[in-house]
C-alpha cells in the first residue's frame, strides 16, 4: 500500500468537500475512517495505523488551516463516539465521556490516532447532529452526526486506496413550498 498516495487521496478530498461546502471557521467535519477497508479488508478485521496516520496526514492540517473543528468517529464498540478538541467540545458545549480509543480493541485506528495527536483530545458521546460536512471512508456510518438536512457531495475521488468514500454537507432546510424564492448561495 502507497500511504504517501492515501495522504495525497485524503487532502485531496478534504479539499474538495471544502470547496463545496463553504465551511466557515468553527466548523465542524465529521470523519469516519475504516483502515481496514483502506487496504482492502472487510471493516473491523485489519486494523492499520499506518494507513489512519496516512488519512491524518492528508486531513487534519487541512481542515485546522481553514480553522475547521475534526470530530473523528471511534467504530462501534465505543458507540461511535467521537475524538474532538476540548475547544469544540467547549464551544458546542459538548459532554466529555471516558474512553480511550485502542486501534484493536475498540475505537478503531483513525480515532487512536486522532487521540494521540490532537493537541488536546477528548471523547464525546455525540455532537448532537452539529457536523456541517464530512467524509465516510469505508462504509462507517457517519450520518448521525450530521445536521438534519445532508446534501451528498459527488467530488472527483470515488475511493481513498481501496476504501469506497461518501462525502457529504449540510444545507438549510427549504421553508415555504412552491411560491418560496431560495438563496442559491445556501443550497
């Protein structure tokens, strides 16, 4: 496996949900990572951390750059709760639970990794559907975390290494029925 192609993958496809998305500083961007399915594998049976580190590299400084927060979905034996920033955690007032992500027990690799880079990690149960966009790499189910009107984004990558991708935003709901008139800039 080329992780310097699953980095170069992951930052290209962060770029483009951005672009879409028109993320504003504060942000919130969801991820949802199989290392398994990265490199091929049913999710859940080939944990990798060369390959989350691979997706880190390619995502994270992409999204602190724009100023954008990164909640990392753990799998399911931590029912999916996710790794933020204490500073989102605060600023969306957010409950911290406790659990450490484990590459191989329960959290899965990308959340591990996650945990151990951030500058100040902590877990959160849930984000209370408050992520503007994401990215689901591998089938890992990332829609509970989004806000209640999801528009799917087709950008140009259809995968990051074996790994199939959903990309995904957030938009306003439509109010008013027919005789409404809609702001294009928000749909």
């Amino acid at each position: 496996m080329d992780f310097a192609e699953i980095t170069s993958q992951s930052k290209q496809a962060v770029k483009e949900i951005l672009q879409a998305a028109g993320l504003k500083k504060g942000a919130i961007f969801v991820v949802g990572c199989s290392s398994s399915e990265i490199l091929g594998d049913q999710i859940g049976t080939a944990t990798n951390l060369d390959s989350a580190n691979a997706v880190y590299d390619g995502i994270i400084p992409t999204l602190k750059e724009k100023g954008i927060f990164v909640a990392a979905q753990c799998c399911e034996h931590l029912n999916r709760a996710l790794v933020v920033e204490r500073e989102a955690m605060e600023k969306y007032g957010f409950e911290q639970v406790n659990a450490i992500p484990q590459p191989n027990h329960a959290g899965g690799a990308f959340a591990t990794v996650c945990y151990q880079r951030f500058d100040d990690p902590v877990l959160v149960e849930d984000i209370q559907q408050k992520a503007d966009a994401g990215i689901d790499i591998g089938g890992t189910m990332i829609g509970m975390h989004m806000h209640g009107v999801v528009v799917p984004l087709r950008i140009s990558l259809r995968k990051i290494g074996e790994a199939p991708i959903i990309c995904a935003r957030h938009r306003p709901k439509y109010v008013g029925g027919q005789r409404a008139i809609y702001d294009e800039k928000l749909m």
